[in-house]
C-alpha cells in the first residue's frame, strides 16, 4: 500500500530490518557531529536510533520522548538553580560527564565537559527561556529540561 506522504510496506520492513541489524557506527556518529557544525541540526536516527521502533515497529503508535529508551542506560544527574540565571550547578555521582544544551529547536547551542572539579555551567550568553541539556557518560545519557531567567 502506498499512502502519501508515507513509505511504501516494503520500504517500511527494510528501514526496520536495516535498523535491527545495523548498529550506529562511530563514523555515523562523527559525521552526525560534523553536519550539525554546518547545518545546526542533526539527524534524530543517530541520536535517538529507537525511533525506528515507535515509527514503523514494535512500539508503533506509542507515544516517544527524550527518554523513552534510556531506562537502562541513564545518566544519574540533577540541577540546582532551576530556573537559573548565569550557572547550572550539576550534582552527579559520575566521574566525567559531556553535556550539550538545545534550544526547543533543536539547535546545540552550548557543550563542553563536567568532571568531579567543574560541576558548574556558565548559562550566562544564553536568553530567558526552555532549554534541553544531555549529559552523557559513555553509552549512558539522559536528557532534562530547565529554565534561564533575565
């Protein structure tokens, strides 16, 4: 069947079969990194490759989010100062943590590196507002919302 806009049924079992059996390689992941340094946007596939799953498979018509799929992989962390004005302190039992903030487009807007010396992020440059911030540790993420007020 083939119903606009959408895939025809055989396209949909080959992106799941392709999904199931193909793991997001480094490359994938670097080349990912590397187009958003150009574009300002990213491919949601890498980043989030379950959504395959809530799209054409097992979790067809389940509702996803930021964190569906992170149970068993998450990242322990909370913020002080939620709403903030010009720094997120990051409380976390992890060793080092990478952290990205996005607006609610999508677009990174600030990264960097928190170790057991630096749990603090300068969110100074950044206008009032919703934000996202990732931290990550290894295979292990987790994603949280937080507010800046001006």
């Amino acid at each position: 069947v083939n119903t606009y806009p959408g895939f025809s049924s055989w396209c949909e079992r080959f992106y799941l079969t392709w999904h199931r059996n193909v793991r997001v390689s480094k490359k994938e992941s670097d080349r990912n990194n590397e187009v958003e340094k150009h574009q300002k946007n990213r491919n949601p596939f890498i980043d989030y490759p379950e959504l395959a799953e809530y799209i054409w498979g097992d979790k067809k018509g389940q509702p996803w989010n930021l964190s569906s799929g992170l149970s068993d992989i998450t990242v322990a962390f909370s913020i002080k100062e939620n709403p903030a004005r010009d720094l997120l302190t990051v409380e976390t039992k992890e060793a080092a943590l990478s952290y990205a903030i996005y607006n609610v487009s999508g677009q990174r807007l600030l990264s960097g590196n928190i170790d057991g010396a630096t749990n603090q992020i300068v969110v100074s440059t950044l206008a009032g507002g919703l934000y996202l911030i990732k931290m990550q540790c290894g295979m292990k993420k987790a994603v949280q919302k937080f507010m800046v007020a001006k």
